[in-house]
C-alpha cells in the first residue's frame, strides 16, 4: 500500500542553518513526488516535484529510489521559509490528483 | 487568473445531519480532488473526479459522495454527520491530464459537527 512518511512533526533552526526535512515513502510502482507547503493563513501550494529536479526558493529535492526517500534540503535557512511542509506520493499518469500525504513538518526558522 | 474558491469557508452542523460544500475549480481546469485535513490523521484523500465522472476514490465510508458539473464545479455532501467528521476539507483543481499539471488547492470548508 501506498504510505508517506514524514517523521519529524517539528524541526527549529537558526537562520543561516542547513534545513532537511525526512520523507520516505512505500509504493510498489513509479511514483511522482512532491513537497507542498502552507505558509501561516495561506492555501497549501506546490513547492517542488521530483520530476522537475529544478530549485525552488533554494529548496531542492532528490528521489532516491534505493533508500525510498525524497528528503526535502536546503543549505540556509531564512525566516520566511518557516512554515508546514507536506510530502506528497502521487500513484501515476491515471492517479495523478491522488496524492498521499504525509503527515507534516513544520518548520521553525528563529532568527 | 482567480484561483480555486470553496465554499462556504465554515460550517457548524449537528450529528446526524447533512452538508454539501461546493468548489469551483481555476477557469480551465477538468478535474477536481478532495482532502479531509485533521490534526490526528493528516491530508486523507476522498475522491476525484474528471469530466463529471469520479476517477479515483479513497477509503471513506459511503456517507461521503461528491458530483462534478460540466462546468467542472463540484460538490461533495457528507449525509449523517459523525462528530468524528468535522475537519478541513481542501479541494485542488488541475487540467486533469498528463503528469507535468499541477494540483491548486483552495483556502478549504472549516466543517464543524456538534
């Protein structure tokens, strides 16, 4: 069965510190992956997908299929990255808008 | 371009009775996904639907349903409401066809059942 697992619910670093948020997934085909965030009051949006490989706000992501992961990094943290960040599995072509979602971590940015 | 619009943005019901909450999609958009959002069990996906047909579903109880429109518009209704039902419920709209579309999710339906 699908799963996502994100098993940090909270992570706090110092502005300027290196961040990486865990996430490991179980899925027996091909799976797309996705980092979504919610800032404070905002909708969840699309931060990045695996499909991509591109860097979005110095945040970047690499599937690694061996250990199942797509651990979310980036190498300095500012203030304005703290917020929740969803891992996301998306089962294929035909499941496309049927995300699995982890459970969450949010992330604290002390200055 | 407008973005995904849910409505109404709260809601308090009492067990036992029904809600509908409604979505509309980005102009353009096909398909339409929806979430329960809970604090225990996170982002739990209920149904999708494309074209006014459900393609994908999820593991809820058949107390859940949903219709889409042919202007893509959908709603989902939840009959004999559960205390255990109030959560946020998010809908995500996307072109609904090949893997580079992307999903955008609207502000969600606060539901509360007392």
């Amino acid at each position: 069965a699908q799963r996502v697992t994100q098993p940090e619910k909270l992570l706090s670093v110092f502005k300027g510190a290196p961040v990486e948020l865990k996430c490991n997934y179980s899925y027996s085909g091909s799976p797309e992956l996705f980092w979504y965030v919610q800032y404070s009051r905002q909708r969840l949006q699309l931060l990045l997908r695996h499909i991509s490989r591109e860097s979005i706000k110095g945040f970047t992501a690499d599937l690694n299929k061996g250990e199942t992961s797509f651990h979310l990094k980036k190498p300095f943290a500012q203030e304005e990255d703290s917020a929740m960040y969803y891992c996301a599995l998306s089962a294929g072509v035909d499941n496309f808008n049927k995300f699995y979602f982890g459970s969450g971590t949010k992330l604290n940015v002390k200055p | 371009k407008a973005g995904v619009t849910q409505t109404p943005r709260y809601l308090i019901k009492t067990r036992g009775q029904q809600v509908t909450l409604s979505c509309s999609p980005i102009s353009g958009h096909r398909s339409v996904s929806w979430y329960q959002q809970t604090p225990g069990q996170g982002l739990q996906f209920l149904f999708e639907y494309f074209s006014e047909t459900q393609r994908n579903k999820g593991n809820f109880p058949g107390r859940f349903s949903g219709r889409q429109f042919s202007n893509s518009r959908s709603e989902m209704n939840v009959s004999t409401l559960e205390l255990g039902d109030s959560a946020l419920y998010l809908c995500a709209s996307s072109m609904g066809a090949g893997v580079r579309t992307e999903a955008f999710f609207g502000q969600g339906t606060r539901l509360t059942v007392v």
